[in-house]
C-alpha cells in the first residue's frame, strides 16, 4: 500500500479520491515549503524579549496544579541522587553547619565517638565471618524511639 | 560500612555516619571504654574523697589516717559508692559520665528511659556479667540486640543516641 492509497484510509473511513489526492499535495506543499525556509534566519528576526513580555508568567503558573506535579516526582529517588558530601564541602552550607555546631570539644568527642563506632564495626564484620552471618550494619529495634527520647 | 573485616578502622568519621545511628543498638567496643571510663572516674573520686577525709583528720586531729586498700571497710564503701554512680546515672539520665562521653544510653525494650528500679536492678546484676571472664558480656557480641546478662535481666538495651550524620556534616564542613 502507497502512501496515496494509505490517505484513502484517513479517519478510519474511505475518503473519495479527491479527497485523498488533496491531502497527498497539501502534505507535498508544506514539505517543500519548510525545506525552503531557513529557520535559523526566521528565528533571529523573532525579537523573543517581546514575545516574553506579553507571557503573563503569573496566570501561566495559576494553572499549573503542584501538587499534581510533584505528585508524580520521585522526591526519594531525586534525593537519593544528591551528592550531599560534595554539596556540603562545596557550598556556603558546610560554613553554616560548622557555625552552628559547638568548638573544639565537641569536635573531639566526634572524632572519638566516630572512630569507637569504627571499631564496633570493625568487631562486629569479625564476628559475622566467623559466625558465617553477613553483617549488615548496626542493629535496632523495629520500632526506634524518636531521637533523645529518655527518662 | 566503615572498615571491611581483616582491615585496620580507617580514621575520620566512618563512612557509616552517613546515616544517623541515633537508636541503634551499641556495639562492644563503645560500651567496653565507657565502662572504663566509669571505672576509671568512679575510682578516681572515690581516691579523691578518701585524700580529702585525710587531709581534714589530719587538720583537726592531727593524726595520720592511712588507708589500706584490702580493709573490707574500703572496699564496701567504694562497693556502695560505685552502686550510687551507676544506678543514679542510668535512672537519672539514661547514662553515666563515661556513657556521656561516647554517646550511648540505656533505654528499656520499648525504647523509653530507664526507671529508677530498672536503674537499681541493672546497676545490681553487673556484677554478674563480670563473672566467669566478663561472659555475661558475650551477648553484646552475639546478640542480635547486644544485650549483656545485666541488660537480659533488667529489661534494658543500650543504644547510640549521638547524630552520626549531624557529626559527619561537621567534619565535612571544616574539611
């Protein structure tokens, strides 16, 4: 089947001959047409600044429904992807993290409590490829109290 | 994880600060040197104490007390001192002074803090995890909760309670 006899078929119907042969010259025309016109050229004379300035940004975003938008986003996924060491070393949020912590004491107690937890895991890869059980991080609880939750 | 098995702990913040291990059951290593450190101040204010009952006999009576470190008497007193350390820390706070210092704390097993008989009674069966070389404390090593016998029988559980990821941030930030 040609393309001619395909246009026949258009909207699921028979359509008459004619029909069909317009379709097939307007379809020719249009090609012909675009392949005449230099788009780069059109778009440099489309000044885009005034094209902006009658886009009514406000009414633009009236429209848009955000909680069906982030509704359909993977917020966990795209947090997932966030580097946060790097952002941290590399932007203004380490200086505000480390201003707002305590000084030299509480960065001791740190260092100390990281390398504890370090050897805790250290013993505890030992005692699982001696018991033959993977380790799979420091257990708890199911249900984990909130933070600071005590007496 | 921080160090894979059969090599040495790496130094800096381990990379399993990257999440909080706030409520996490506490591993051997930070429980045994906060109980050194218990130890290791419950005695020394306790040899503190005893210099400074010498020290005012001597100003107000003018005789030297010695102190003999085998007398019953001493013993039963830092016995009953160590006693009021420990079980006043854990149902006061939840912790000791050496527990303060590593970031661990006892909770019960529903994640609440210790009462003041769980205190007492956990305070009363450390002994018995000294017993036999220290094997009431194998549990902190094979126990899927990491409990000791003294935490089996008082209901309790000791978990981190420091932000590991606040603490990572940190380092981070001054890198």
């Amino acid at each position: 089947m040609d393309s001619f006899q395909r246009q026949r078929w258009a909207d699921g119907r028979l359509v008459t001959r004619r029909e069909a042969l317009a379709q097939a010259v307007t379809e020719r025309a249009v090609d012909l047409v675009m392949s005449a016109v230099d788009v780069d050229e059109l778009l440099e004379q489309v000044d885009l600044n005034a094209v902006l300035d009658q886009v009514d940004i406000n009414r633009l975003l009236d429209r848009i429904d955000l909680d069906r938008l982030l509704g359909r986003m993977d917020l966990n996924d795209i947090v997932q992807h966030i580097d946060v060491d790097a952002l941290v070393k590399q932007t203004d949020l380490g200086a505000v993290i480390a201003a707002s912590s305590s000084g030299a004491a509480s960065d001791v107690l740190d260092v100390l409590r990281s390398q504890t937890v370090g050897l805790d895991e250290f013993i505890a890869r030992w005692i699982g490829r001696l018991r033959r059980r993977p380790y799979a991080g420091p257990p708890g609880p199911p249900d984990q109290p909130p933070p600071g939750a005590g007496p | 994880m921080t160090a894979r098995a059969g090599h040495a702990p790496p130094s800096g913040p381990p990379a399993v600060a990257r999440e909080s291990l706030q409520g996490k059951y506490a591993g051997f290593a930070s429980r045994f040197t906060a109980f050194a450190v218990d130890v290791g101040v419950s005695l020394g204010v306790f040899m503190l104490a005893l210099a400074a009952i010498s020290f005012a006999a001597r100003v107000l009576t003018g005789k030297d007390i010695s102190w003999n470190k085998g007398d019953t008497w001493v013993i039963t007193a830092y016995a009953v001192w160590a006693f009021a350390y420990f079980a006043y820390s854990w149902a006061a706070s939840g912790r000791t002074a050496g527990m303060a210092v590593f970031g661990v704390r006892v909770v019960t097993d529903d994640g609440t803090g210790a009462s003041a008989r769980r205190a007492v009674v956990r305070t009363l069966a450390l002994p018995l995890s000294l017993l036999f070389l220290g094997l009431g404390f194998v549990g902190i090593l094979l126990g899927d909760r990491r409990r000791a016998l003294h935490d089996v029988i008082a209901g309790t559980a000791v978990i981190y309670s420091w932000d590991a990821r606040a603490a990572r941030l940190r380092f981070l930030s001054r890198g």
